[in-house]
C-alpha cells in the first residue's frame, strides 16, 4: 500500500522534470508505394525506441521512450491508408509516448534511423513490406503478337521523403513532376506503337538506382526523368534536357544540378532493403561501341525534344547539357534528365503548376520523342515494321472503325478500301491494316 503510493507520488513529482528533459515528436508521415508503405517519425533527437509486433487484430507498436507530442503535433497521415495500413494513432503512455500502426494483415518490416538533412530533423523511419509481391502488371495488349511497343519509361522526379525544390508559393516540384509525367504517359498509352510505364505512380519515394531498375526490367527504349529545380538566382528560368556525362559537368548550372539530384536518395532515405538486390545489370560494363550507340541516342532525342520545347517555353540552355546525373546511369537505355522549368523563378513557377502549361510541355516532350523513333524505329518494334509501309491492328473489344481510324489519323473509306471491307461490322481479334501514310 505504502510503496504503491509512494509509486504514484513518484510518478506525479518525477513527470514534469522528466517531460522538460524529454524529447519531442513532432510529426508522422506516411507514403503508400506500389510495394511499401512508409511511415516517418520526426523527432526532436535521435529516438530510442522499441518496435513491435502484436496479433489479432495484426498491429505494429512503435515506444519512444522519454518522448512527449512538440507543440502543435497534429499529423496528417490520411494519404497512406489503404492498402496496409488501416489507422496510425498516437497516445502517452507511463514511460513511452506510443505510436500504433494497425496493419490489414502481418507484413515484413524495414526499420532505421536517418540523421538531420534541412529541412527534416532525427527521423526514425518504418517500412512495411508485403510478404508476397504485388504482380507486376501485363503490358497493354495493343500490339500484334510477337512485336514490342517502343517503351519510354517516365520518371517523376524525386517523391514522398524527398520533396525536391520548393517553389514560390509552396509549388513543390514533386507535384509538377508527376503530374507532367503522368499526362506524359498518358500521350504515349494513346499512341498505336507506343507503352509508356510510370517509374512513380504516387506520393513516395524511389531510390535513384531503384528508378533505372525498374526502367530495365521493363526493358525501356528511353529513360526520361522528369523535373522542375530551383536556384538561388530567382531570375534563372528556362527549361533545359542532360544526359549523363562520366566525366564531369559541361557546366556550372549542370554541375549544380547534379549534385542536387544526387542528394535525393539522402532525404529520400534508402534502407539497404532497396539497394540490395541490384541486378547484375547495373555492374556490367558495356563494350564502347554499344555504350557510344546509347550516348549518341540519348543526345538524338534530346536533341529533338529541345527543339520541340523552344516553341512552347524558354530555353535555359539551347543544348543538351552533360552532368553526372545517377538517376541517368543505366548503361543500356538512352536517358535523359528534363528540367521543365526552374521553380524558384515566381513566374515559371506560376506556369509549371497551371495545366495548360504542362499540357505544353507534354506535348512537347512527346513530340520530340516521336520524331526520334519514327525516323529510327528500334529493331523488333512495332514501329520497325510499320516504317516502311502499312500497319496491323487488332480489333480490341468495344473498337469501332470510326474510333480506329481517328487514332490512326486517316478515315473509315480507307481503311474499309485496305481491308476490303463493305460495312461497319468488324470483330474482337481481327487484325486489320492500317494504310501506310495515314
Ligand atoms: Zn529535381
């Protein structure tokens, strides 16, 4: 009896020096990823915590011991509930302020510490895996069988952790970049030839060497990573297109830049789970011959696509600038870095986030991509085969010879003449050609 008052009393006199000495969690975040969902605790200093598992119903408990809520505390991690993780809540306990994750099911965790990088402080980061992965999904059958689209991989600079340059009135190019990139893949998925896959398809991170990978195992044609930077110079604007130089930048600006890139995977915090498994590809050194082809087609392309940018926004640079980009190391796909624009600049800014301006870009950008590849089809495309002449396509389900012909940019009179057709009727898995010069 004595000793348990005693205890109370303990507690009631020891709490508020303990609290002036403790630490303070200052805020939670969360990002759901096609394969992880991320969870980060900011914290005052580096966080001692305990971290674990409870069952029926399956939940994740996260102590931090001397820790209180800073001033203010009042998370919002709404965006990452779904597919994992069905409520975060938060709470004091005796000697720990608790932190419970509640799961859809169990899954494999990844947790660790990140030191301070502006504008984030001490963060203890927990991601969750699912035990099985997701399957990837098919490709788009919209091409003969036996015959590949050209694929261009579009990568929606930086994410999640890492917001990339913030701009004027909080424009954040995380945003901007998925954005364009989104509306960028949805240019090509229109386009008869064409498979455009998202590197990034929401709010999260991806580690740089992460982004090539997943363009490699799509076996892409192009690498385009989209962005939108700042620099201390609120005057400098333009838009501008690099490819990777092994050995230095071609430019102070290109330099700069770089570097900058490169320090994402710093606040985008990479756990040696993402990095591990690399695939022998990123190791492999090509023969000069093949690495000088994919270095001559990266400066092509970006070629074109800078042509085509001049007529819808300022240039910052008229050439394709050469810096050490890591995101651009794929040493088997032609890549290219894409600075839409720069954000620290009010009135590019101001643009960069309207959608008829990103509509410009996109359309840019797509344009010049497809001047490439139509006058240098890659082998075994579907595009190689049409180069020369007519095309095949097979009828889809809900098609009509109206829509078809649209798509293709002729009329329902000549494709009817080139396939000897009378009427309207056509049916699901006909293939039908498409008139060359349409
Ligand atoms: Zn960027």
């Amino acid at each position: 009896m004595w000793k348990c008052k005693f205890k109370r009393l303990g507690l009631l006199v020891l709490l508020p020096s303990a609290l002036a000495q403790g630490e303070t969690l200052q805020n939670i975040r969360a990002y759901e990823a096609p394969d992880h969902t991320r969870v980060v605790l900011d914290t005052s200093a580096s966080p001692k915590a305990s971290i674990f598992v409870l069952s029926n119903p399956n939940r994740l408990v996260i102590d931090l011991a001397n820790t209180r809520p800073a001033v203010g505390f009042d998370p919002d991690v709404s965006s990452a509930m779904g597919r994992r993780v069905k409520n975060i809540r938060w709470g004091a306990q005796a000697r720990a302020y608790r932190v419970v994750l509640d799961l859809e099911r169990p899954l494999k965790r990844k947790d660790f510490q990140l030191p301070p990088i502006a504008p984030y402080g001490h963060r203890l980061v927990i991601d969750l895996f699912d035990e099985q992965p997701a399957e990837p999904t098919p490709p788009t059958p919209t091409e003969p069988e036996g015959l590949r689209p050209v694929v261009i991989a579009i990568d929606a600079g930086h994410g999640g952790e890492d917001p990339g340059a913030i701009g004027a009135n909080k424009v954040y190019e995380k945003r901007i970049t998925l954005s364009i990139a989104r509306k960028l893949a949805a240019r090509f998925n229109d386009t008869p030839g064409y498979r455009a896959i998202l590197v990034r398809t929401g709010d999260y991170y991806i580690p740089l060497r992460r982004r090539t990978q997943i363009a490699h195992r799509e076996r892409a044609h192009l690498f385009l990573s989209i962005h939108a930077d700042a620099f201390r110079n609120r005057s400098v604007s333009g838009a501008s297109v690099y490819m990777l130089s092994e050995r230095g930048a071609d430019s102070e600006m290109a330099r700069y830049l770089a570097e900058k890139e490169n320090r994402s995977d710093l606040f985008g915090g990479v756990s040696d789970v993402s990095v591990d498994d690399m695939e022998p590809y990123l190791r492999q050194t090509l023969t000069d011959l093949s690495m000088q082809g994919k270095r001559r087609q990266s400066s092509e392309v970006g070629g074109e696509v800078l042509s085509q940018l001049d007529r819808v926004t300022k240039l910052h640079k008229k050439q394709v600038g050469h810096a050490g980009f890591v995101v651009l190391k794929a040493p088997d796909i032609p890549s290219l870095l894409i600075e839409t624009g720069f954000i620290s600049n009010p009135t590019e800014a101001r643009r960069l986030n309207q959608a008829e301006h990103q509509g410009k870009i996109v359309d840019a950008i797509y344009r010049g991509v497809v001047n490439y590849w139509r006058d240098n089809p890659p082998p075994g495309t579907l595009l190689a085969q049409n180069a020369g002449g007519e095309m095949n396509y097979r009828i889809q389900r809900g098609d009509t010879l109206s829509g078809i012909a649209a798509r293709y940019g002729t009329t329902v009179a000549r494709i009817r003449q080139a396939n000897g057709l009378a009427g309207n009727r056509i049916r699901v898995g006909q293939v039908l050609t498409i008139p060359a010069d349409s």
